[in-house]
C-alpha cells in the first residue's frame, strides 16, 4: 500500500490535488480560489466538517501549504508539512497579517538536502514569534524522502492535527487579505529550481 493510500486508511477522508504547473506550486494559478474549489468540489458529494479542514504538504508542497495556512489561516484549522520550510526571507513578512495564529506541526529529515536545519529552525522560530503554535519534530538521519518515514510522519500530523479546529473553519479572507495575496502572487514560484517535484495534500 502506498504511503498515500495508508494516510486516507487513517484519516478517513484525504484530498490530493497537484499543481497546475508540474514543476511547482505557484499563488497566481493554484491560489487560494484553487483550493477552495476543491474542497466545494467534495462537499458536494459528501458531509465536510469545515471547522476540521487541514493542510498536508510535502517538499515544494510543503512551502506551499506554510504560505496558504498563514493566508488563509481562517479557513484551515491547522497544517502539518514535511521536507520543508521557508527559505525566501520575504515570506515571513506574511506572518503578522494572519487573522488567525494557525497551528502548524513540521517534520523534517536532519539530512534533508534541499532544507538546512537553521533554515527549518528559523521557520519554526519565525512563526511561533507571530504567535503560531509549532511542533518541530526532526527526523534524525533521514533525508527528503517521504516513503521511507510516511508511515511515522503520517501518524505524527494526525496526531496533531486532529486536536484543532477551527471555530470560523471555510471562511474565506476579506479585501485586505486579498491584497496580500496578490503581494505573494509576485513571489512566483515557491518550490525553488533544485526541489524534485512534489505533492501537497490538503
């Protein structure tokens, strides 16, 4: 069973959409109308509670999902990411704009090639400062690989993850919100050239 397949035997319900453009996750094109759509998408079909929506991103996935979880940190209960953090410094100018602090849980590889530990760390540092509660969990000896440890991060994001709700879950930002989106639209790309392709679960 693949580590996909084992994540939706444990949560129950998972959504795994990709980007748009195979190279990475990008504001402008898989933005937040993007997401949103999704999750409408299987609310018809099926009950969605949305005080308990999460965010799962791995890699290029995970950057992403640190950037939509702070944007939109009225509509996400919490997230929870592997193999990443935030390596541009502008990013963190987002940070005091969030309405909401939205937990956040990071699991990373001490190995991880493409995620330096001071970079993980100031990550974490940088949000728990705004206010953000954060789980660090480093992964001793593993590198970027998700397989290898799914089973055990898997566990670990669900864990945190089903302890939070959020009390105005599916609410979508207002006007000034909008504007910060269109501030990181201009960022481009946030999965850097040398990150493999990745997938995020949300």
């Amino acid at each position: 069973m693949n580590p996909f397949r084992r994540a939706l035997v444990l949560l129950g319900l998972l959504v795994a959409p990709d980007s748009l453009d195979p190279v990475g996750w990008q504001m402008k094109t898989d933005g937040p109308a993007f997401i949103h759509a999704v999750v409408d998408e299987v609310a018809r079909g099926r009950p969605v509670d949305r005080r308990r929506l999460y965010l799962f991103g791995i890699s290029g996935g995970a950057v992403y999902a640190l950037t939509l979880a702070v944007l939109e940190s009225e509509y996400f209960a919490a997230t929870a990411i592997f193999a990443g953090a935030w390596r541009d410094d502008s990013f963190y100018e987002l940070l005091p704009h969030a309405r909401r602090r939205i937990p956040v849980a990071m699991f990373v590889g001490t190995r991880d090639p493409f995620f330096p530990m001071n970079t993980v760390r100031k990550t974490a540092a940088e949000f728990e400062a705004a206010g953000h509660p954060v789980l660090l969990q480093l992964l001793k000896g593993r590198g970027h690989a998700y397989t290898p440890v799914a089973d055990e991060v898997n566990a670990g994001a669900w864990d945190f993850l089903r302890q939070v709700q959020a009390d105005r879950g599916g609410t979508s930002p207002g006007p000034h919100h909008r504007e910060q989106h269109s501030r990181f639209e201009q960022l481009g790309r946030v999965t850097a050239e040398q990150i493999p392709r990745s997938r995020s679960i949300g």
